[in-house]
C-alpha cells in the first residue's frame, strides 16, 4: 500500500522527499536568466523596498547569498522554498536582526541597510510580525496594544493608534480588557498583526501567518492582510509554510533554496509550475 503524507501546501504526495532532495531538485528549478530588470518588471517598474546583492547571516555564518529582491508599493511578496532556505533571515535582515556582510536595503532609494529595528520601525515605516507567540500573556489586550506603540513620543498618541484599532477589530474590542492569555490562537494572530499597525506601518514583514491555526483562523488572518493591503495600501513581504495559500493570496512569488534566489514570477504563474506543484505546494 502507497503511503499518503502531506507536503507543504494542501495537497497529498505519494513518496517522501528528503530535505536534501527537496533542495537539489529545488536548485535545479533556478533561472540563469533572472535579472534585477525582471524583478522590477513584476513591481511595474516602481519598486518601493528594493535589495540589492544582499550577504547576510548570524555571527560569521553567511545564510544569504547575493540576493535582490523587490516589491512594489501596495503589493504583496511570498517567500517559498525548503525548511532552512533562508526565507526568514530575508525578512530579519531586512528589519535589522542579522550581521550584513555585504549588499544594500533601499525604501524609494533610501539606504536603510544599517538602520536598527526601532529606527526601521518608526523612521522607515518596517513592522515585522513575528512567526512565533510574541503576545504578553499576562498582559490585557489593551496593555499589549500600547506596547506597539513604546516608540511614539507621547502615550496620547498610542492610546489615540489604539482606540482606532479598538474601532477596526470589534472581535479584540470586546476582549481589550482580558488578558492575552485568554485569547485563542486566531485571536493572539489578530493581537500580534494589531499591534503592529499601532505605529503606522508601510511595510509589514510577516513569518509564517498561518502557523499553529485552525483553518477557520487561517482564513481570518489572509481576510486582514489582505484588508491592509487593498484598502490601506500596505506592502506585504511574507514567509508563509503553506506554500499554496501564501501565493494565492501574493502578487509576487519567490522561491528561495540553499539562500539564493532561484525564481521569481507572479504568485498566479507559480501556482500553475509543475514542478513548483511537486516539490512545495503538495502535489
């Protein structure tokens, strides 16, 4: 009998692909052809974050490999590819967590490269939503909204960014004064993704948004990203496990292997690959 397991969108697949597999058939997906003017047609030559021959990695480990990226303002950007590929470190250093070794990172042509997170958040307009439980548990709702909003110069002004939250999401209105703790998974997504727009934020980085959910909060959590984007013009540059769902949801798709850029193309044209199909969206 043929054994079922799921892979990593939503289908079934009939064998078990190793990791190291996965990577090697991955690698051979890549485009020598792929240009930074490729990258910028899919932006409609209007690119808002731009990266330009990006080094980056922890400590004296280099994870990232001459990558370039670039999203348009109002769009969206999944990042897809296997565990370890080094989606995640794309989004870190571009908010400021890892050592840059070499390359640039550019908002509308400003070098924002060696700023610090709390320069990227409240100079640059960058909100990084972090993949794993990032609430205070033992914090009200409300106390972890004002938390978001620790960089404005006046506490008016974050009860001000929070009350208008409190207007938009009635769901955490209803909970502002129950501490975090309390909420259920889809709640503490919709608390994490609220805290981060109580500064304002052009540009939301979000790892793995469906992570840990129930499919009914997963559906939620895509309804509000895609509410920030096509209503409140927000940039969105996710990594997202659910391969499928991520460029579903995205105008833009990269797959990312062994921290290079092997592909590029609308979300809607990487759906329709084969072997994008076999090797991350489960069949």
């Amino acid at each position: 009998m043929t054994k079922k397991i799921h892979g990593y969108g939503e289908g079934d697949v009939e064998t078990v692909i190793s990791v190291e597999d996965v990577d090697k058939q991955a690698s051979a997906l890549k485009n020598k052809n792929l240009t930074t003017k490729i990258l910028d047609d899919l932006t409609d030559n209007k690119p808002h974050l731009s990266i330009e021959s990006l080094r980056a990695g922890y400590g004296e480990m280099e994870i990232l490999h001459n990558v370039d990226l670039r999203v348009g303002e109002g769009q969206s950007l999944c990042l897809i590819g296997p565990n370890g590929a080094g989606k995640s470190t794309i989004l870190h250093s571009i908010f400021g967590f890892t050592r840059i070794f070499d390359g640039d990172i550019n908002i509308d042509g400003e070098n924002i490269t060696h700023l610090t997170p709390n320069q990227k958040l409240k100079d640059s307009g960058i909100a990084y939503i972090l993949q794993d439980n990032s609430v205070f548990p033992n914090m009200t709702v409300e106390e972890n909204l004002l938390m978001g909003g620790f960089l404005l110069d006046k506490t008016a002004d974050a009860k001000k960014a929070v009350d208008e939250v409190f207007s938009e999401y009635g769901r955490l209105n209803k909970r502002r004064n129950n501490k975090a703790s309390s909420l259920s998974g889809g709640e503490r997504r919709l608390l994490e993704i609220a805290r981060a727009l109580i500064m304002n934020p052009k540009v939301l980085l979000v790892d793995e948004p469906s992570i840990g959910l129930e499919p009914r909060f997963i559906n939620m959590v895509f309804e509000i990203l895609g509410d920030l984007q096509n209503n409140q013009g927000k940039t969105i540059i996710m990594v997202e496990q659910n391969a499928k769902k991520g460029l579903e949801f995205c105008d833009i798709g990269y797959v990312i292997v062994s921290g290079e850029l092997v592909l590029a193309d609308r979300g809607s044209k990487l759906l329709e690959s084969p072997e994008v199909g076999r090797l991350f969206l489960g069949g």
